[in-house]
C-alpha cells in the first residue's frame, strides 16, 4: 500500500527542506530504500505557466517487506535529528490519515498500524 507523508505547520519552503532531508535519510538506509521506494512529489499538480510544483509530499511503500512498525521507527528516528521536531501526516490513498507528533516508538507504530487496519 502506498502512503504519503507530510509535513504540518510549515511554509512551503520549511516543508520541502523537512521532505528532502527525511528522503536522504530514507534513502541512506538500505533496509528503507529498496523496500519502501520512498520518493518526492506534490499533492497538486502543476499550474499551468509555473515552473514546477513545491514538494510537498513523500511516498512510500508498505507491505510486507516495509512495515507500519518500520517506518515509526524510521519517522522517528528521523525526527530526533531534527531541531524542531516536525509533527508529520501519514495518509493512505483513501484519505485515512494519522499524525505524528510523539517520540515514543509504540505510540508512533500504533498510530501507523491503524493504517494498515482500517
């Protein structure tokens, strides 16, 4: 199943700076690279005339070989190399959504596995 995750609270600029650096921390993992397929996009598509969209999204993959508990895990970890903690969205394509705003590993899985239930 694939998954978005989001940054709240931020300018445009603040949110894809958070994007691309959680992306290079996913992306040095190489139990999360392969698996989760992590990459950068929009929620929006492009305006016509603009030279592009902001960033303002991360996918991923879940399944059997990514887990709900691996990315906690995974979010959290990133988030504790973070000055100010950013709260994150995790949002399936149904529009289920959880936030992230703890530093407790179980509650973080918890909260990702009703993804995965609902």
């Amino acid at each position: 199943m694939q998954v978005q995750v989001g940054v709240v609270g931020l300018n445009n600029l603040q949110t894809e700076a958070e994007l691309r650096s959680l992306h290079g921390w996913l992306q040095t993992d190489r139990q999360t690279r392969r698996p989760a397929a992590p990459h950068l996009g929009a929620v929006d598509p492009p305006v016509p005339g603009a030279q592009g969209s902001v960033i303002d999204v991360l996918s991923l993959v879940l399944g059997s070989t990514f887990s709900a508990a691996s990315l906690a895990v995974s979010l959290l970890s990133w988030r504790a190399t973070r000055p100010q903690h950013p709260i994150l969205t995790v949002r399936r394509p149904d529009g289920v959504t959880v936030e992230i705003n703890t530093s407790s590993v179980e509650e973080a899985r918890v909260l990702l596995e009703r993804l995965e239930l609902d």
